[in-house]
C-alpha cells in the first residue's frame, strides 16, 4: 500500500486501481492532480502567518482550550479557524501595541477577515470528517503531531492515504484513556494507565466521555501535571513501539468505545 500510494508517478499502479474500483475513482485522480500542491504534502515545517501565532503560548502556556477557537471540531466536518473577534476578546486589553498584533487590530477595524494560510489539506476528492474522530477520543496531536509545542504551526502528519489507513486497520494503536485528575481512588493500584482489568466500574471509573479525554489531556500538560507513558507518546504525537499490555488496552478501548473496523478501509468510506 505504502509504494503504491507515494505521493508522486503512481498513475500505472492508480490506473489498475480504477479498473479494479470503477468508474467514480477516474473523478479522483483527475482530481488529485489539480488539488495537490506541494504544500499539501510538507510535513513539519512551520508555515509562514499573517500574524506569528503560537500554539505553544495560547495553549501550552496560556492553557487555552482548543475549542476556544476551533468551535465546530467537535460538532462538524470542518475544525474552523477563529475569527479576528475571538483574537480580540482578549488582545483589546492585553499587548494592545505590540506590533505583533497589528494585522489582528487592522482586520478588527477594517472587517477584513485575516487570512491565515491553510497548513493541513486533503484532496477534494477525499471525505474527512473531524467530528467521528473527536467522538472516538482520537487526540488532536495524533494526526497534527505535538500542537502544544509549536511556535508556528506545522503540518504533523504526511495525510497520504497509506497514512490513513495505517489507523483505520489498526486503531487499537491510537486509542488513549487519559484519566481526569483527582478521578482515581485510594488503596487500589498507584496512578498508571492500567490496572483496571477486573470490570470498569467503580474504583476506576473514568467521568470523562472519550471527546472530553482529548481536552483533558492538553489541561494536564498546561498544568504541568505528570502524564503516563500512553499520555506522553500521544502528546508527542508518536506511535510505534507500542509495548502489548498497551495494545491490549486499545481493543478494549475501541470495543467500550463501539469502534467498528470491518468496513473502515472500504474505499467509499473516504471516496464517496
Ligand atoms: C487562541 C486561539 C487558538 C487556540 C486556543 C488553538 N488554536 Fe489552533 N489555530 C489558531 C489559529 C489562529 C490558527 C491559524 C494559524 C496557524 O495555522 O497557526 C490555528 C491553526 C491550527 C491548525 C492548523 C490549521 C490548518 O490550516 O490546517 C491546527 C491543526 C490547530 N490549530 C490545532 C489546534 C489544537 C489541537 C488546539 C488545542 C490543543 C488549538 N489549535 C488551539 C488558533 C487557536
Ligand atoms: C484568552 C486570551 C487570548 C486569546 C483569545 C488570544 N490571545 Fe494572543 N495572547 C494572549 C496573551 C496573554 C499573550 C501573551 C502576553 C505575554 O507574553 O505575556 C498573547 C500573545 C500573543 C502574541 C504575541 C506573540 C507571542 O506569542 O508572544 C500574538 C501574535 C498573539 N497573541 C496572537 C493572537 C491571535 C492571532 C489570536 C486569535 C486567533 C489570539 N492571540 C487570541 C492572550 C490571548
Ligand atoms: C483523524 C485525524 C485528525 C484528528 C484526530 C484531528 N484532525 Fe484536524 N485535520 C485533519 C485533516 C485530515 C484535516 C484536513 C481537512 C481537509 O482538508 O478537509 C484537518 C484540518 C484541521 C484544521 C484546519 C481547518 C479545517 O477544518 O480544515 C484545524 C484547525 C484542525 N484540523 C484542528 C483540529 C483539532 C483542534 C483537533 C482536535 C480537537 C483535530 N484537528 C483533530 C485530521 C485530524
Ligand atoms: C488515528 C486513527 C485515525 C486516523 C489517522 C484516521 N482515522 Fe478516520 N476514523 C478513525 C476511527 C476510530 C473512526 C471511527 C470508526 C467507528 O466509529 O466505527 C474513523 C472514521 C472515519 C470515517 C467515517 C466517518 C463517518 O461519518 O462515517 C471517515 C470518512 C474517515 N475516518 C476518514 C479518514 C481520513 C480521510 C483519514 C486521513 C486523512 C483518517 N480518517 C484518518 C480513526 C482514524
Ligand atoms: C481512510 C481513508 C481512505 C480510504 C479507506 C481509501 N482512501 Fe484513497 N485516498 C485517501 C486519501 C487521504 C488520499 C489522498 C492522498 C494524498 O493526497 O496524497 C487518497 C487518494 C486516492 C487516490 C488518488 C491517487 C493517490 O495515490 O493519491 C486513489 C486512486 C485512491 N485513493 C483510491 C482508493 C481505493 C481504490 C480505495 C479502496 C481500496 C481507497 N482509496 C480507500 C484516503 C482513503
């Protein structure tokens, strides 16, 4: 999968795929030529901004919650990019001269929305979704790599379709149960991220849904609080090198959290 699906010259091996796929795939390859520009390949390099935004401040520092600014991630197709409004909320009062700031007053004054360049893109031909993933507690950083430390954004992930599918086979890999601060009880086994193989109720009931887990784990790390290994390599956005008491975890995550992968790598589930 991962040879035939590299980026570039693969039209043999996307020509047998039609024939193999039928007719509505033509539609995507001619699609993938037009849509696909370099900067939507780059992985990890910082894309240059209007105005130098850092994550790592607002989030890491400052303890701002993604949703703050990205409103619809959890809701809709789309994650959303603030509006100069919700930059204002607070930069009406705090580091009213910087010039860092200019554009962000100018595009308040003016209406003029800021026009932020798009650092993650996927083809047109190609269906995603945020709100299934967030519902399933997939972390942000999975697929956007460590948010929380980026000065200027960049793009964590390479979005090829063998990296995709890669979690769609085998999303036992990337399911995360990060526990609520304070949630654990006394006299059981000391904080960890395992433990609770006897029932998941009671000692180690976790109040958090799957979506409310993603946000509490960005919470933990601008509190400084220490996180499990499983919390951490998430954090960072890393995934091999998955002890199995690990994975083990992941089926039991995915079958509390009505994961279903029989039909997760059919081609329509992402070309339709
Ligand atoms: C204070 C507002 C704010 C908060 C809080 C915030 N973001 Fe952002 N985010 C932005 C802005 C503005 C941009 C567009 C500029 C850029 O790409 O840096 C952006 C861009 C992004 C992008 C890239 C969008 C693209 O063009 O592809 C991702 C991914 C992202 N944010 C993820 C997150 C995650 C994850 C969190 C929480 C951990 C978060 N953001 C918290 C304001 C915010
Ligand atoms: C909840 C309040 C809040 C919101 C919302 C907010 N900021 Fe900030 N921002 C701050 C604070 C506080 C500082 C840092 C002051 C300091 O360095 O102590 C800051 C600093 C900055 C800086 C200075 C550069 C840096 O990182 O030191 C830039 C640029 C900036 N913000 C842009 C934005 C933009 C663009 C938005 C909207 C997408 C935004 N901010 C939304 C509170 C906010
Ligand atoms: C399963 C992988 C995945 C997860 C999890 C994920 N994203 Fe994304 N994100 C993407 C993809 C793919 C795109 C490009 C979408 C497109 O081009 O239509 C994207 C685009 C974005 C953008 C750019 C605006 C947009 O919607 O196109 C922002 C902002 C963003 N994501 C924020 C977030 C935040 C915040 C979270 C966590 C709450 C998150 N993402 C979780 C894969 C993911
Ligand atoms: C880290 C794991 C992961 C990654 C990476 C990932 N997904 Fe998913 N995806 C999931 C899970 C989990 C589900 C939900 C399956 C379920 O609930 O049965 C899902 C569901 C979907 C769905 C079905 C949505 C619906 O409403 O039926 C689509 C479409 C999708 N993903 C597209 C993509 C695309 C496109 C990419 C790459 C850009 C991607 N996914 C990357 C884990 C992932
Ligand atoms: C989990 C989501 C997902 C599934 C399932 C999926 N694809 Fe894709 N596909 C993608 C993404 C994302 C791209 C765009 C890759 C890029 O931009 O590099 C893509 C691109 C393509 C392309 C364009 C050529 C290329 O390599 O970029 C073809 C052809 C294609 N897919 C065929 C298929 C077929 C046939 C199936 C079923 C066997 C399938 N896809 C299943 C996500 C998916």
């Amino acid at each position: 999968m991962a040879q035939i699906f590299k980026p570039y010259a693969n039209s043999i091996a996307s020509a047998s795929l039609l024939i193999a796929a039928g007719a509505p795939l033509v539609l995507l390859v001619s699609g993938s030529l037009i849509t696909r520009s370099p900067a939507n390949t780059k992985a990890t390099v910082p894309i240059d901004q209007p105005v130098p935004f850092s994550h790592k401040h607002h989030v890491k520092e400052l303890g701002i919650d993604c949703r703050y600014c990205h409103t619809t991630v959890e809701e809709q197709a789309h994650a959303s990019v603030p509006a100069t409004e919700v930059c204002m909320s607070c930069h009406s009062q705090i580091w009213t001269n910087s010039p860092m700031i200019e554009p962000v007053r100018n595009s308040y004054a003016t209406g003029k929305p800021i026009e932020w360049t798009k650092v993650n893109a996927v083809p047109d031909f190609v269906y995603f979704d945020h709100s299934i993933h967030i519902k399933r507690g997939i972390s942000c950083n999975t697929c956007h790599g460590a948010v929380q430390e980026m000065a200027i954004t960049w793009k964590g992930k390479p979005f090829s379709m063998a990296w995709c599918l890669d979690c769609h086979k085998n999303p036992e890999k990337y399911m995360i149960d990060v526990k609520a601060s304070g949630s654990e009880s006394h006299g059981d086994a000391p904080a960890g991220d395992h433990g609770d193989d006897h029932g998941h109720e009671g000692d180690h009931a976790n109040v958090l849904s799957p979506r409310e887990q993603i946000f509490e784990l960005y919470r933990k790390i601008a509190a400084g609080e220490k996180l499990t290994d499983t919390e951490w390599r998430i954090s960072k956005g890393h995934t091999q090198h998955l002890p199995n008491d690990k994975i083990h975890e992941g089926y039991k995550l995915m079958q509390e959290r009505g994961v279903n992968v029989s039909q997760l790598t059919d081609c329509w589930v992402c070309h339709r």
